[in-house]
C-alpha cells in the first residue's frame, strides 16, 4: 500500500500536526518516520539516535553505554537502552543463503575467569578446569566473505553439524579443529582437520575465525567488561556486523 506522507498542514479539517509526524490518505491514522523501525516508542530524535549508531558502527572494540552517556548528554539507562535497539538493527536475517568455497568452523567459550571472581563465587562456579560454566559461541567464517556467529546451548556433535549443515553448502571445503562433535562431515562436505595439540598452521587452520574471536573478547574483556549470558547474543550480532 503506497502512502502519501506529505503532512497535512493548513486544511481546513486537520490540526496541524507536529513536525515528522504524517497521516495515511487512506485510513486517516497518524506515523512517523520512526513506526516500523528500531527507533519506533522512542521519545529520543534523530539527533541523538544517529550519533548512537555511527559509534557503534565505527568503533572496532565496540563502545561502552557509559561513553554513549557522556558524548550526547543521556542517562547511563538510556544509552544502554539505545545501545541494544541498535544491536537490534544490526542483526542479520540470513537471507543470502548458504556459505560455500572454504568455510572455517570453531567454538570458543566466554565467561568469567576465575582469578577475578570472589572466594565464595569461585567455589559456587568453578568446580573444573575447561569450559564448565562458560558461554558457547560457534563460528562459520567463509573465507573472504562474512562470518555468522551464533550462541548455542552444549557442544555436543548434533548441534555442532546442524549449525554447519545449515549455513554451508554440501560439498565445500570446511576447516575444524579435531573436536570429536565435527567428526562425520567427510560424508558431505571436504572436511580438513587441525589438531592444535600439534600446531595452529600446518597446511589446514582457522585462523580467520581465531581472528574474529580475539576481537569479540577485546571488545567484552576491554569495552564491556562484563556481559550477561543472556544478553551475549547481541554483542556477538555487533561484532560479526
């Protein structure tokens, strides 16, 4: 439905409305240029939205909403409010369909260390060496293309192959380290393995990927300093943007 947003100023039938905001010729009900997007219920403008995301779009390390408060003159709240409507924006429907050529896979685990947590923390949290307790995040990269992260619950073999069979076109080369859950792809795709107990480069890495992990934890460990597990998604959504 095409509808005319030239704003009904001077009719003789209509108070004039205020600045941005328009009626539909057809239905007579009133929007804005903010209905339908992430700015949309926000009483905040243009003026302070833009500002918002050229920062977190140019910043590699990402930016904390505590900056955000200080360089446009809003509550802490608020820029943490505005901060994750923007990582809203910046998600990626996946709608370019599958990845293909040479694809790296990896997981990496976020979470706490335990030198930084209290003594009571530490023993409620930390009952192993490893990953126990930590955040999952698993990677698809392909090479010189995009990346696309995702959140997942275990890292166990069906989750693992699920997410590559989702986003990988059968019959591409795929780089893995030698965790036991990829173990099984030769059947579709040209699975290469790297065993980091030997080396990192041996012919076969995933280098790209270990890249794109440092920048994701530089920007929590350095920026954020710490994130709920609840919320890792969005940071993960900002920086594979």
């Amino acid at each position: 439905m095409l509808i005319d947003i030239l704003p009904f100023v001077g009719q003789a039938e209509d108070h004039e409305l205020p600045i941005g905001l328009w009626r539909s010729d057809e239905n007579r009900q009133k929007f804005s240029l903010k209905m339908g997007t992430v700015f949309e219920a926000s009483p905040l403008g243009p003026e302070k939205w833009l500002p918002v995301m050229w920062m977190l779009v140019n910043c590699k390390n990402g930016v904390s909403s505590w900056e955000i408060h200080r360089a446009i003159g809003v509550t802490q709240k608020t820029a943490w409010f505005m901060l994750q409507r923007a990582r809203l924006a910046l998600q990626d429907p996946k709608t370019g369909g599958k990845l293909g050529g040479e694809a790296e896979v990896d997981e990496t685990y976020i979470g706490g260390k335990a030198r930084n947590m209290h003594k009571r923390v530490r023993e409620r949290r930390v009952m192993s060496r490893g990953p126990e307790g930590k955040a999952i995040v698993m990677g698809v990269l392909e090479r010189h293309g995009e990346v696309r992260p995702h959140v997942i619950p275990t890292a166990g073999q069906r989750v693992l192959q699920g997410r590559v069979r989702e986003h990988v076109e059968p019959g591409s080369e795929v780089f893995t380290d030698a965790h036991p859950g990829y173990m099984g792809l030769g059947g579709e795709y040209a699975h290469k393995v790297i065993d980091h107990a030997e080396a990192y480069v041996k012919g076969i890495h995933t280098n790209g990927l270990e890249n794109f992990w440092s920048l994701l934890k530089r920007g929590i460990g350095g920026t954020y300093l710490s994130v709920e597990p609840f919320h890792l998604f969005r940071c993960v959504d900002e920086q594979a943007f």
